[in-house]
C-alpha cells in the first residue's frame, strides 16, 4: 500500500469518527433540549427531600438506641443498690425513711422499663437462669426453679442480669 492510500483511509477514519461524535452530540444535545428542565429540578429536589428524610429516619434510630444504651448503663449500676433493698427487706430492716427511698428507687426504675423476673417454679431457661445448683425431686415434670439466689433483670425486651437460681431436675 502506498503512503497515499494510507493517509487518505486515515483521513477517512478521522471523518467517520468526527461525524459519528457529532452525531452522538446531536442526539445528546436533542435529548436535553426535549426534556423539562422543571422536571429535571423537580425530579432532582424529589431525590433530595427522600436522602434527607431516610438520613433524619436513621438519625433517630441512632439517637434512640444510645438513649436506651444509656439507661441501661445505669440501671445496670443501680441493680447491686436494688439486691440490697431486697436483702433489707427480707430482714425486716427496711423502714422508715430507707423504706421511703427504697419504695421510691424501685418505683423510679419500674417507669423507665427495668423488670424483675426469675421466681419459685418458673420453668427454667438457659437465656435467663443461670443454675448455680441442681438437685433431683419427684415433684416436678421438669427442670424447675426452686430457688432464687439472685434475681434477674429485663430493660426493654433485652436481658441485663441473667437471674442466679438453684433447679430440679425430674427423677
């Protein structure tokens, strides 16, 4: 081939590429030009307003859950001043203007969610007992609390003390 064939089929190239590039602007440029650009803007502050709201949605969530994460840092602090109450009043020593502050401690705690569980005769679950003890009885049909050592403590659905039991198992 001679270097004219090969400068004229590159210059052919040139102008197939160049019209091909204005042709894909052309459409480009005709595709913008029908479009609304109201729409465009309103299709664009749609998209943020939805960013936003899901941002604002998680940022509550997140505020929410630190919120509970903190109370529960709390009442699990609190919790050794309640077992104290307890062990008071299973001894008669809790009167007067101790038994004022207990019955106003526990009251408090109540409100913001604490519960106290693990009694005499629950059936026993591993999620929520800890048995520190077993010991074999005819009388029950199935592993059951006999006793609670130390009882157990719920904040909002979520276990913060697993209560501390003795169990029977069947014979």
């Amino acid at each position: 081939m001679s270097d004219e064939n090969v400068s004229n089929s590159a210059a052919g190239s040139e102008e197939e590429l160049a019209a091909a590039v204005e042709e894909a602007l052309s459409d480009v440029v005709h595709d913008v030009a029908e479009q609304d650009p109201v729409a465009v803007l309103t299709n664009d502050l749609q998209r943020l307003q939805a960013d936003f709201a899901n941002y604002r949605k998680r940022v509550d969530r997140e505020r929410l859950a630190a919120h509970e994460l903190s109370t529960a840092s709390v009442l699990v602090d609190l919790l050794p001043i309640l077992d104290d109450f307890d062990r008071a009043a299973a001894h008669d020593e809790l009167t007067g203007g101790f038994k004022a502050v207990a019955d106003r401690l526990t009251s408090i705690t109540n409100k913001l969610g604490l519960q106290k569980f693990g009694a005499q005769g629950d059936a026993f679950d591993p999620n929520i007992h800890e048995a520190i003890a077993h010991e074999t009885s005819h009388e029950v049909t199935e592993t059951t609390v006999t006793k609670v050592l130390q009882p157990g403590f719920r904040f909002k659905e979520r276990v913060i003390r697993v209560a501390m039991v003795v169990v029977a198992d069947p014979e």
